[in-house]
C-alpha cells in the first residue's frame, strides 16, 4: 500500500504509488533534501463518481469531459452547446 496516508493504492517505489513517487521525484530535484510524506499532496480524481462526463454522463476522456465536450473545451476554451447537433 501507499505510504501516502488514506491513498490506498498498491506501492509502486519507495514505497508509494506511481502517482505520489512520480510527485516525491519531482520535489526531490527542486529540492537539496529528499521529501517527505507531509511535502506530497492528495492525487486528483477527475470525472464524476458514477464514471460518467460530467455534461452529459458519456464515457470520460479526460478532465471529467467525453470526446465531444473536451474537444469543444481544447478548440473554444469553453462549452458550446449552440453549435451542437442534436
């Protein structure tokens, strides 16, 4: 398990998951003393809980949006739901 305390996640190296060992790596190049748990901070979950995007509940992608709601967010920065064919 994680060291990270309430991760949960199997151990990757030096005892933490590949998301909190990919953050101590990064902190221990900036940094003259090696990191320790307290430096690390909670991973981020993205998307909704049921798995859903969170516009309109279709497979994720990435950032919590399907293909098409993530696209328009890349493109135009925002939602366009005006340019939507339905």
């Amino acid at each position: 398990m994680c060291a990270y305390p309430e991760c949960g996640k199997e151990a990757y190296c030096r005892g933490y998951c590949n998301g909190h060992y990919r953050q101590w790596l990064k902190l221990s190049k900036r940094k003259s003393v090696l990191p320790t748990v307290r430096s690390l901070t909670p991973l981020r979950v993205l998307g909704s809980r049921d798995g859903g995007c969170e516009v309109c509940g279709d497979p994720i992608k990435s950032s919590g949006l399907c293909n098409r709601h993530y696209t328009q967010m890349f493109v135009h920065g925002r939602l366009t739901p005006e340019l939507e064919r339905v």
